[in-house]
C-alpha cells in the first residue's frame, strides 16, 4: 500500500466513491442544468444556493426518489420522503404515529440502537398509553448472535420493529421476517448491500451515512395504505407527522439539499456497478475475506457467531480481552494500524476491540491490504 493512501473503516460517516466525491465537489461550484454533475449546462449557481423549490432541485429530488423505486426495490406503492433528524428522530416518531393505547409495539433488542427505538417507544408510552414488548433480544449474550422471533407476537401488535444491520456488535439479519404483523425496518448500515426484502416492509427508514451518502438526509419509506388506515394521533406536531411530508411532496421544510443530490449520485453509482445484486458480490467477497482470517486466527475472535454476521461492520477481540475493555494489545493493533494507513478500526466502547465497516463503497483492496497486515501483526506477536 502507497504510505500516503488512508483506508477508512469508519462506521460512518462512510467513504463515498470517488466518482461521487467528484461529481458532488463539482454541483456544490456549480450545478449543470440536467441535476447530473457530469453533463449539460452549468446554470451559475452552486447547489448549495439554489432555492428547493427551483425546477433544477425538483430534478434532483424526483430522480433520487425515482431511482430509490429502481435500484432498491422499493415498490411503487409505497411513499418515499427524504427527510431530515436521522434515524434516531424515526425512533419517536413511529410510536407517535403508529401506537395507540391498547395495542403493543414490538420490538426486537439486538444493540444500541434497537435498544434507543425501544427507549423511544417507551417515552411515548407515557402519554399515549400503548405497551412496548421487548419479544426477543440477544441482550444476554452481548449481542452476538439475531435472536430467534418467538412463535407468534401478542394479539393487539401493531408493529414489529427491527434493526436490520447492528453496526456496533457486527450483527446482521439474513432477511427480513416473514410475519402477519406489519414490520418497520431500520436499515440504516445495510440498505442497498444485497437484496434483503425490503419490498416486504410495511415502513423502513436509514440514515443516508453509511450506503446512500452524507449524514443530514434519511430515507423513509412506507406503504400508502397501511399509513393512510392509521387512525390519527391526538398531539403530534404537524413536522413530526408522515403524512404533512407526504402531502407537501417532502418539501414540507427546506429539504437537505445537498443530501438529495449525493444521495442521488449513489444509487447511480450502485445501479451502474450491478445493483444491489451486485453490491452484495462485492460485499461478500470482502466480509469472507475478513472472516476466514479471524475464524483460523489464534490472536483474533471474531464477535458475532455464525450465521449472524454483518457483511457491513465486522467486529472482532485480540488476546482474548474481554467486552468493553481495551487491553494494551488492542492500543497497540489499533496504534499501529493507523500508522500504516488503516483508520477507524478502533471498536465501539459497548463492545470494545476492534471494527472494521467496509459498507458499498468500501474497495476489496483495503480489506486485502488490511489482512496482510493483521496476518504480519500476528507473525510478529
């Protein structure tokens, strides 16, 4: 590796491709006329200034949610906003929307941030009455592993909720479940990696940091007629209600501007490199690649078990230390992984050791050069 390239296995903000990076520098000089950083005309003004509500914004913010129908699957019956608060502001806002006194959101607890929904869900509950039922977690085991969904959810659910990807603990659900009850899924750290049946979600949401962009955008889908047969919610703020975004055709507020257009420039770069289809070749080779190298090492352990780890975010331990503590040989990796151009790998400290997120954009050449140099880490002792 070139000592001035920097691989960076940040857990997000993420790395875009260059092209996109490109692309986006070039609308935030100037915007070309056709919203495409490539072609037509430069109108003389940048992205940054121009107004939302202008033809050349429209462009962009029609051909984003466009290509979120073509390129993710997302089916053409459903509503798709680009919004603002990340995923962490859906975690109030679907209990505010969705739960009513008598009926019991459900949840799946597999990492922090299922547990911040759940958290959420109970504040809520507070006033709006409704209960929140942890039905399976994997909370004991340090999350290792997705947790089996019980036979059947409670009578009144009216929702299942889960975290698709689990960035912090390197988790990661096979698919979607297949259950009666309507399933939200936040799909923040996986969307577009491979095809997962998100057109099985009755709503779904993901931050645009990790596989669609910058942070500051956050793609919410959902099912027009599952929203529209939700009896209305007594004391929700008009912006905290989907249906005031859907009925201003997302331009309720001043959109991120800027996060619409990268988050446009992505799903052509995904759609143009294979789909998702082909994101999930790609991402398998580099998460199989990692693994097979933890699972024969005698120095690294890998955090998730079998047939629960995340393609997205591969956690692991060195010398056996154990959760949430950072011994000197994991300082020393981390330390000298920086030095030699690898960033980002130290881990969370919920789960402590170390991360390495090599989300779409993410080339199979750092994850080579990475295990070369954990397998000379190891050699050296």
């Amino acid at each position: 590796m070139a000592a001035s390239q920097i691989f960076n296995f940040s857990a997000g903000p993420a790395i875009l491709p260059p092209e996109v990076f490109e692309r986006a520098a070039s609308s935030v000089l100037e915007l070309r006329s056709n919203a495409h950083a490539r072609d037509g005309e430069g109108i003389g003004l940048s992205l940054l200034e121009i107004s939302h509500r202008s033809k050349d914004f429209d462009a962009i913010h029609t051909g984003a949610i466009a290509l979120v129908h073509e390129v993710l699957g997302i089916p053409d019956s459903c509503e798709v906003l680009l919004l603002q608060g990340g995923a962490s502001l859906q975690f109030g806002m679907i209990p505010l929307n969705f739960a009513a006194a008598g009926r019991t959101a459900c949840y799946v607890d597999t990492g922090s941030w299922s547990a911040n929904a759940i958290k959420e869900s109970k504040v809520v509950a507070e006033t709006r009455g409704h209960e929140t039922a942890v039905v399976a977690s994997s909370k004991s085991s340090s999350y290792d592993h997705i947790p089996a969904l019980p036979a059947s959810l409670p009578e009144q659910a009216c929702y299942l909720h889960v975290t698709s990807n689990n960035t912090i603990f390197g988790t990661e659900w096979e698919s979607l479940p297949e259950v009666d009850t309507p399933v939200i899924v936040d799909a923040s750290s996986n969307i577009g990696s491979r095809p997962m049946g998100l057109e099985r979600a009755t709503f779904g949401y993901a931050g645009a940091q990790k596989n669609l962009g910058p942070s500051g955008v956050t793609l919410v889908w959902y099912q027009r007629e599952w929203v529209a047969a939700q009896p209305p919610q007594a004391g929700v703020p008009m912006i905290l209600r989907y249906k005031t975004h859907a009925d201003k055709g997302g331009l309720y507020n001043t959109p991120n501007t800027f996060g619409a257009l990268v988050l446009k420039l992505m799903l052509e770069w995904v759609r143009d490199n294979g789909g998702v289809a082909g994101m999930a070749t790609r991402n398998q080779a580099k998460a199989d690649a990692l693994y097979t190298l933890l699972d024969s090492s005698s120095l690294y352990t890998p955090l998730a078990k079998s047939g629960s780890r995340s393609r997205m975010n591969v956690v692991w331990r060195l010398g056996g230390a154990p959760s949430g503590q950072e011994d000197a040989l994991t300082k020393r990796f981390v330390k000298e992984a920086t030095a030699a151009g690898f960033s980002g790998l130290q881990g969370h400290r919920s789960a402590g050791g170390c991360r390495a997120s090599i989300y779409n954009a993410f080339p199979l050449a750092g994850v080579t050069a990475l295990c070369e140099f954990m397998q000379e880490f190891e050699r050296k002792g």
